[in-house]
C-alpha cells in the first residue's frame, strides 16, 4: 500500500538521504503479542535464526519453531548477531513491546525497524523498514550492495516465516482454555 511507503517509522531521523530504503509488509492473522516475540528473538546463532533460507542466512542451523523464554529479555544497546562468529551485527536501539523494535549500526548509517500495525482483533499489518547510507570508500560497501540485492527475496522469506509462525501461535492461543483451567472441567 502506498501509505506504508510514506509512513513515518522510528528510526527514519537517524538516516538522512539513504542509498537504500526498502519497506517491507505482510497482513498476518495474529495479534501483536503473537508476532513480537518472533522479532526479538532474531539473529544468527545462538539466536533464533532469521526465519529465512536458514542456509544462506543461518549458518546451516534451521530457524526457532519456538519462541526461547531465554531470548525474550531484549534490552536498547543489545547486539543482534549477523556475522558466523556472533560478535558483529546491528544493536537494538529501541522499542516498544508489542508495537516496534528499532535496530541500527553504532555509526547511524542503518536501521532497519519492525513495526506491528493492528488491523483489527485478529489481524495485524508486520511492517519492516532497512535504511542505509552507503560509504563508497568503506570495505562495508560489498556487504551494503549485497544487502541491497538480496533483500528482497530473503526479506519477504523472513516475514513469510514470521507470519507462519505467529498465526500457528494465534491458533494455538485460540484453541487453548485460558491459563489454569482445563477443557471440561465444572465449576
């Protein structure tokens, strides 16, 4: 939709005139606090993976089913891992539960940043956002342009594997009784 394209997102202050701006959606059939705990628990091992093509993107290890209780205490300034090695990446910036998380280099050359847009009680609108600002003498460059040209079929991977995801989360938040009552039982 056009609007997404001119939405304002957090984080498009930090990247004036990027090289690369690219929005991203998908509608998935979930509430928000279906979909967050996906999003958080993002990156290259020992995270949950990138929901993507796990080969090119994960190391060979397949993506979390899952969500890791022990992943869900993400805090501003922690590291998403992207590189083999887990100490290079992007940094949570900010956010808020349910709503968005804003990730960034430490030099305000890139954000890249999810939103959840609620449509209505069982529908939310997954918006992602990546802005760079390429550095033509960097030896970043490479990874800016391949970023650049992959984007969009790992990206669109990533949301598709997100949305399969929390909707089986939905369903399963559907089907079960709430919390400490069990199917059957009587006052």
């Amino acid at each position: 939709m056009d609007s997404e394209f001119s939405r304002l997102m957090p984080g498009d202050e930090v990247v004036k005139l990027p090289t690369f701006n690219a929005t991203r959606a998908v509608t998935i059939h979930a509430k928000p606090e279906h979909i967050f705990p996906w999003i958080v628990q993002m990156g290259v091992t020992p995270r949950a993976g990138w929901y993507s093509i796990d080969l090119f993107d994960n190391l060979g290890k397949p993506s979390a089913e899952v969500i890791l209780p022990a992943l869900q205490h993400s805090q501003s300034g922690d590291l998403i891992p992207m590189s083999p090695n887990g100490k290079s990446g992007t940094y949570i910036k900010d956010f808020v539960p349910n709503q968005w998380m804003l990730w960034g280099d430490k030099a305000g050359t890139s954000t890249w940043v999810w939103g959840l847009h609620p449509i209505d009680e069982t529908h939310t609108r997954l918006i992602t956002r990546v802005r760079m600002k390429y550095h033509w003498l960097s030896s970043a460059l490479i990874f800016d342009v391949l970023v650049e040209f992959t984007d969009i079929i790992m990206m669109r991977q990533s949301m598709l594997g997100i949305q399969r995801r929390a909707e089986c989360r939905a369903k399963e938040a559907r089907v079960l009784p709430p919390s400490g009552l069990e199917l059957g039982a009587e006052d």
